[in-house]
C-alpha cells in the first residue's frame, strides 16, 4: 500500500494551452484565466504559467486488483461490444514578441524603423503613413523611396511588406524583420501598422488598435503609440485621436461662419527625433489534434465489463471518471477494486493516471466495473486549467446493451418538432410557405398569450403579444391586397371614396429581402463612393439583391461616419447630399430598397462647456448639455442615466428627454422625404432603450430596420460553450423592447459559425432542441444573419470570418431562415459567381425569413439540413447526401466544403 500522487504536468517554456475543457461545475476548477479569444494581445501579456502539482484533498489509500495490472487488453473485434474513436482538438497559444526599433540608418540624412517577431509563421507588415496636416486617422501610401523592395500596394491607403529571416540569425532561429528606411525631414507625421498572420489570416494590433510610431511631437496619445514617452498626452484614452480635432470657441469665432473644421490648423512643431527600442507580447493560437479510443467488453471469465482507454495526448494524463445509473447522467462513483494510480475526488468522482505506452507515444489504461451501470463518464485533465471535453460536455461510453442502443444515431427531427404526428404544414397543404408562417407565429403568440394571462395577467404582456399578432396580421393582409387584381383607375368615379386599411408597419420587409452591405471601412477614401456605389445598382439588382445598406450620412468627426456632428449636413466623405439623392433614386429604379445607417446613440459636439467639456451642440439641432447623460464621466451631461451601455469616445445622447426624441424622430422623417430612404441600419443599439426605437420607428415608418445589438458571446477557459442562449436572449430581449417592429442583427450565429468551421466542430450549429442555435433559431424573422461587416472584416478585421470559409458561411445563411446579409468585399470579389448562384437557388425555391428547417445531420465534420421540404444543404468536410426515399433530390451547386441540393419531384 502507497499514498498516490500524480507528477507535474507538462509544460513547455513558450507554448501555453489556451483550450480549457470545463468539466460539470461539481468537478472542474472554478478558476478563470483568458480573456476573449479575439483579443488576442489581452490574453498574451500574462506570464506563462506552470502546471501545478495535483495533489488531492486527503488522498485515500487504495490497494490495485491483481486483475488490473494489464495495461490494456488484447480483446478482438467480436468481443467488443462498444468501440468510439474521440477527436480532440485544443488550441494552444505559442507566445512571442514583436520587435520595434527606431534608429538612425548607414546614412545620417535617413533613420530606419525595424519591426521584427521571432514567431515562426509567415508574416506580412500591413502598413501606413500619416502626414503633419491629415485631420483624423487616416492612412496614406508612403513616398515611393520609402518603400522596400517586393512590397505590394494595397488601394491607395496602404503597404503590404514580407518579413523576411534576419541576416544575423543563427540557423534554427525564427526571427524575421522589416526594415523602413525614410527621410526625418519628410511631412511625415507617424508611422502605422499591423501585423498579418497569413497562415491563420489573423491580424495583430497593439492595445486593440494599429501600432503607431510618431515623428513629431503634437500628436495626442491614443493608447496604441510604441515609443512614446509618458505623460506627453492631453487626453488619454479614446479620446486622445479626437482631442486635435476639436476646436475652441476663440477659434470659431475667428473664423467665417462657415468655414470647415479642416481649415483650423494646429500649432506643429517638428521634434528632434530620438531612437527607442520596444518589445511587445503576442501569441499565436495553434491548433493540436489527437484523439482518444475507448471500448468495452465483458471478460468471459468474471463476467465484469473491461474498458479500455487509448490516447495519443503526449504528457501525463488524468481521467476524471465516474460512472452513471440512469439517463439523467448524474455522477456516482463505482464500487471497487479502481485501477492503479486512482485517487478519490471529494467522495464524487475518480482520478486516475493513465499509463505511458511503449515509445512513449501516448498512453493507455484498463478500467474494471462491476454489471449495474448503465454508462461511463468522463473528462481529461492535463493541468488544473486544462480539461478536454467532447463538444461541450462530458464524454459518455455505454456499458449496457440498452444504453449502447440509444446513442445510435436517428434521423433529424425539425426544429421545434417534439413529438411524431401530423404537421401544421400538412394540414394546411393548400397555403404557401410563408403563409403557413405567419400563421404558425400567430398561433404561437395566442398560446403564450392564454399562458400570460393565466400566470400574470399583466396588461403590458397582453399589449405586446397582441401588438404583434396585430403585425403579422398586418403583412398576411398586404400578402391577400398584393395577390388581388386592382381595378382600372377610370372605374373609380372622382367622387367614390374607398375605405383604406389602417396602415401598420412593422419594419420587418415581406420576409423576401437579401441585403447588401454598400460599402466597407474604406469606402470613404476616395470621396465619391455614392457616384461609385451607383454603377454598380444594375449588377447588384441581377444577382437578386432586394435591400442595400448605405454608410452613415451625415458630417462626422469620423471619415467612415460613425461619429456625427450636424445631423441635418449630409455632405459626408462619401459624397454631396446631391449625390447621395441620386444613387438612392437610381436603386429605386432598378428595384431595390435602401437603408440609411443611423448613429443615434452619440454625437459629437461642436463647443466646450463653462468647464471646458465638449457637450454643447450646434447646427439645426442645437442641443445644450441636457441632451448628454449623466452617468457618462467623460461629457459630464445634464440628463438623466442612460438606458443602455455607454459608448465612450463621444457625448452619448439622453433620449429620455423629450425634446430629444421630437428633434430625433422629425429628423428621420425629414431623411424619408428629403432623401428617399426606406429603412433604418441602427447602430450600436445596446446604448439605449429599445422603447425608444420603437417610438422613432412608429414616426417614420420604415419598409425594414435592423439594430446593430453587440454583445460578448459566452466562454468558458476561452473555449466557446456550446449553449449560447444567453447571448441570444439578449439580443431577443432587444427586439422585445421594441415590440418586435425592427430586426437585428443576429451576432449569435456569426460566433458560432466562427467556431464551427475554424474549429471543425459542426456539431455546434444545432442546440439542444435541434434547432439552429442563434437568434434565427428562436425568432427567425427578426433575425438578420451576415458572415462579415465593416467592423469585423476589411481592413479593420476586428473579427474575421475563417479564411477559406467564407462560401462555407454564405452556404448557410442564404438557405436558412431568417434575413441574410452579405458583405460588399466578398460580392466584388471571387466569390460574386457562388454567392450569385445560392441566391438564385434561394428564390427559386422562394426560401424566406420564417421557411422552415429540419437539422439531418450536426457531427464534429458536417452540417446539414433540409429547408422548406425544398432545399437540402451541406456544409463541413464530412460526407452527406439527403435521403431519398420519399423526395428526390438533384444536385444544385457545390463548392469548397458545402454542397447544396433541389427537390426534383
């Protein structure tokens, strides 16, 4: 007899596993610590960390059964009555430095800038210049001496430089490096990058931002300069790219009335320029496959069950095991004799070692169980932070014949469906789809209406359910006006007056529309995006786009336009208020709808208070500092708290007073007349309270609108978990607020395609009812599904789609329900044909937001399911081919990893 303890775990001295399996919450380790997976910088300046020693609370003494010392048993295939393969995929991070050196170059009229990083990958400096008068943050092109040689240009904003191996290093060295060799005399203001991955097609920001390397002294501290000494910033944080923006009141009144903003120029002074050296932590998420193989037989001789466990984990690995008597999978532990190398875990659970294997390729062990359970549980620990999981939750093995029968797979049910019988859709054969729609969400809404009034009676749920039932029998009513012949004018005689429909509008479209994003975060360089933009309504109008999505309007402070002045002046950066009326008439002509992007959460001030704060108003809408909240520290307002989330690089607007919302909502009516828009892209609507866009929405009247509702998804020891319903509700709880008359968009299912496809893990598009796990799942025709935007792809890249997996996603979102969306980079790009081609197949089968779905098949390497009975699709590796026992399917288009199929007859 022997007290047990297990030995340190692995660790290595750059490589720290950033994949932690939380087992259930009785077992795993309650510590936390990652931060979101996407901010890669927040999580990489921790220091590595050791593995600690496992050592139990009070280890029990436990003596090994003479039948256990066999490693693994030599059983052959007709033995065993379970045998599973398990795949496991972590994800470590391999951690680094980027090198930044500032000095003067073999020539003394030059300096040099070096960036360097000693991660092994292939690594590409995407990078700028900014000039001494350029207003705002604004990339150009260098001069063309400054430009090494084999560099590509990017449009007319940017550099794409290769690091190259160092001609100093050592052989087995990883180190690469770039050297800029440019002029101090020169107008050059900074120096701006970041750093591009493209084996991963990750990019690497400093701080969350582009790096910045100043060459004068006046630029404001933004919190992304390297170099800079301390304490020369006037404003920290975000406001410092805003502080040489704004101007004081003396300067106004120095100027015309009507002078613009860029005509007020700063005082400048060039530095004596002085060399720095500065390292900065990254780390680069690689992905490490194994696996692990279990089965299990019954030894013939004493009749216990034999399981066996095999696995190519290099280390020490901890099975956390227990074992179960029902369906409910509640852990118990089994009688003994355990295996060699067990401890007991707080009276609820088993820890065992497993055993090297010969070579050292892995390892292995035999677990004994008395007859009785009904199945085996487990989870693998390789450190207290790192625990592998299977999708999401706890391996489970079958130990007996009837358990063993019931994790045999069964064909998919649809969403929704609970029992076997006869369908709504069945039952009403004679009605279309979308018909069959709007009438299922009605009877869904009487349902929880009846609930309602049993549990609460509350007047607020019954208005709100009846409100929306009052919607959809609004749009079942246009669908019966539409399909009905109108009579020839002249049989109206002058005087007859007919009896007109209340109008209600619901903001939500026919359910038809496809969405296009007009632009991306460098539309505005050019000036004349709007004239560009216009070109291209006949194309766009073709490949069956039925809504565009323009950029904000409106003066900014901002070029992209998020960040407003004077509402009413909509000379932007994409063109003239004249220009923009044009393109909104030549989409009207060519069928489409257009949405006009409203930032109505904050907006820029024109002039400082008695204490110097920017909160004070000018333009039509002269507001004084009541219209700022007061709970925003930076722009000390006189309103009231805000109703949501503030966003803090501007004056966030209180729209709780009233003068506010009248000035707000005669605005956007005066958008509808003046300028012809349609509908509403909201943006960062988490920053007030969705009552209020519904009271903006019921002045306008929009035909569509969509609310931009971000929010973190959940995580657990920076895996993604598999349940996401809290961040959906959020965004439902939003749509709610505004009683359902604007969609949103649906960020939930963004995340979960992020990782389903980077992590080959496609199981995670359905949730635990098999429906679609994001808000389409739960209110599909509100939810507006997109792969991309602005933000999170182009050149900002704040959280790109997989690389390569792109057509993946549009495979997706263009066959299921809901409102789909699709980024303005991938249609004029190689993907126009594909994306083309699965909107043709999307009409012809008159898929829309509220079509219905069945799940067919959700495995670690293939998606697929059926919409409308009409249309099967395949995304993933893995091999799929929708049966064709009751309908006969034809293959419709096919690419990269997805294929997608037409009912034939």
């Amino acid at each position: 007899m022997s007290t047990i303890t297990i030995e340190p775990l692995f660790h290595h001295s750059r490589i720290r596993n950033a994949t932690c399996f939380s087992g259930s919450n009785r077992f795993h380790s309650s510590s936390s610590f990652y931060a979101h997976p996407n901010n890669l910088f927040s999580s990489s300046h921790a220091q590595p960390r050791f593995f600690c020693n496992f050592k139990p609370p009070r280890p029990l003494l436990l003596r090994a059964s003479s039948t256990d010392t066999a490693l693994l048993d030599t059983s052959t295939s007709s033995d065993v009555s379970f045998k599973k393969t398990f795949p496991l995929k972590q994800t470590i991070l391999e951690e680094g430095k980027i090198f930044i050196r500032l000095d003067r170059g073999k020539n003394e009229q030059h300096w040099q800038l070096t960036v360097g990083c000693d991660i092994p990958g292939n690594w590409i400096l995407h990078w700028g210049v900014s000039y001494i008068d350029d207003v705002g943050n604004d990339w150009d092109q260098p001069p063309e001496g400054m430009i090494p040689s084999g560099s590509v240009r990017i449009k007319d904003y940017a550099i794409e430089t290769q690091l190259k191996k160092s001609s100093s290093s050592s052989a087995g060295d990883t180190f690469q490096e770039v050297k800029i060799d440019f002029d101090p005399k020169s107008a050059i203001a900074a120096i701006n990058f970041v750093l591009k991955d493209e084996e991963t097609g990750s990019w690497y920001q400093h701080k969350g931002r582009d790096f910045k390397v100043p060459l004068v002294d006046y630029l404001q501290e933004d919190g992304n300069m390297v170099g800079r000494k301390k304490g020369n910033s006037m404003w920290p944080g975000a406001l410092g790219q805003l502080s040489n923006i704004f101007i004081t009141k003396e300067q106004l009144d120095s100027k015309d009335e009507d002078s613009s903003m860029d005509s007020i120029e700063p005082i400048k002074e060039k530095k004596i320029l002085e060399g720095f050296y500065e390292e900065i932590p990254i780390a680069k998420k690689v992905d490490v496959h194994n696996s692990i193989t279990v089965s299990v037989r019954k030894c013939p001789d004493t009749e216990k069950i034999l399981l066996s466990m095999e696995t190519d984990i290099l280390g020490n690995v901890v099975v956390h095991w227990g074992v179960c008597t029902d369906d409910a999978k509640n852990w118990e532990l089994p009688s003994s004799p355990y295996p060699p190398d067990t401890v007991i875990f707080k009276d609820k659970a088993l820890r065992t070692l497993l055993q090297p294997k010969e070579g050292g390729n892995g390892s292995q062990g035999l677990f004994t169980l008395e007859e009785g359970p009904q199945g085996f549980l487990f989870v693998l620990k390789q450190s207290e932070k790192t625990w592998l999981k299977y999708m999401g939750n706890d391996f489970y093995v079958p130990l007996s014949s009837s358990s063993i029968s019931s994790v045999l797979p069964t064909s998919g049910l649809s969403a929704g469906q609970e029992t076997p019988g006869k369908s709504v859709e069945e039952s009403e054969g004679s009605l279309s789809a979308y018909t069959k729609g709007i009438i299922s969400e009605i009877r869904s809404l009487v349902s929880i209406s009846s609930e309602k009034s049993l549990k609460t009676k509350t007047k607020e749920a019954q208005e709100s359910i009846l409100q929306e039932i009052e919607k959809l029998a609004a749009e079942a009513y246009s669908m019966f006006r539409s399909s009905v012949a109108a009579p020839p004018e002249e049989a109206v005689s002058e005087t007859e007056e007919l009896e007109l429909p209340v109008k209600i509008q619901s903001g939500t479209g026919t359910g038809y529309e496809i969405v296009c994003q007009g632009f991306n975060w460098e539309s505005n360089k050019s000036g004349k995006w709007y004239m560009e933009l216009k070109e291209k309504a006949e194309e766009l109008s073709s490949l069956g786009f039925t809504v565009i999505w323009l950029p904000p309007p409106t003066e900014s402070v901002s070029p992209e336009g998020y960040m407003p002045k004077d509402l009413y002046n909509l000379n932007s950066r994409y063109g003239t208020i004249d220009e923009l009326k044009e393109i909104v008439n030549k989409f009207h002509q060519v069928g489409i709808k257009v949405l006009g992007d409203a930032v109505l959460n904050h907006r820029c001030a024109h002039y400082k208070n008695q204490n110097g704060v920017w909160n004070i108003f000018g333009g039509r809408l002269n507001w004084d500092d009541r219209a700022v909240v007061a709970d925003d520290p930076h722009f000390q307002g006189r309103g009231n708290k805000s109703s949501g989330d503030n966003f803090h690089a501007a004056p966030n607007i209180d729209h709780s007073q009233d003068f506010v919302r009248k000035d707000i909502k005669e605005w956007l009516c005066w958008l509808r007349k003046e300028i012809g828009y349609d509908g509403w892209r909201l943006d960062f609507v988490r920053g007030f309270w969705g009552g209020y866009v519904k009271d903006y929405l019921d002045a306008s009247e929009p035909y569509f609108a969509v609310g931009e509702y971000w929010d973190s998804l959940s995580y657990t020891y920076g895996e993604m978990d598999h349940n996401q319903d809290a961040h959906r509700q959020r965004i439902i709880d939003w749509i709610n607020a505004t009683s359902g008359t604007a969609g949103a968009f649906d960020v939930t299912t963004k995340g979960i395609l992020h990782a389903a496809l980077d992590r080959c893990e496609y199981w995670r598009l359905s949730d635990q009812k098999g429906k679609p796990p994001g808000v389409v799942g739960w209110w599909p025709s509100r939810a507006v599904t997109f792969i991309e935007n602005h933000d999170t792809g182009s050149t900002q890249g704040h959280w790109r789609f997989p690389g390569g997996k792109e057509m993946q996603g549009y495979a997706y979102i263009l066959t299921h329900p809901g409102t789909p969306s699709v980024f303005y980079d991938h249609i004029f790009s190689h993907c126009q044909s594909e994306i083309g081609g699965l909107i043709s197949i999307r009409n012809r089968n008159k898929i829309n937001c509220r079509s219905t779905i069945k799940i067919t098949k959700a495995e670690r390497d293939v998606y697929a399911a059926i919409i409308d009975e009409k249309v099967a699709m395949k995304i993933g590796p893995g091999h799929y081919e929708p049966h064709s026992e009751s309908q006969k399917w034809s293959l419709a288009m096919e690419g990269r990893d997805y294929k997608v199929w037409e009912a034939s007859g």
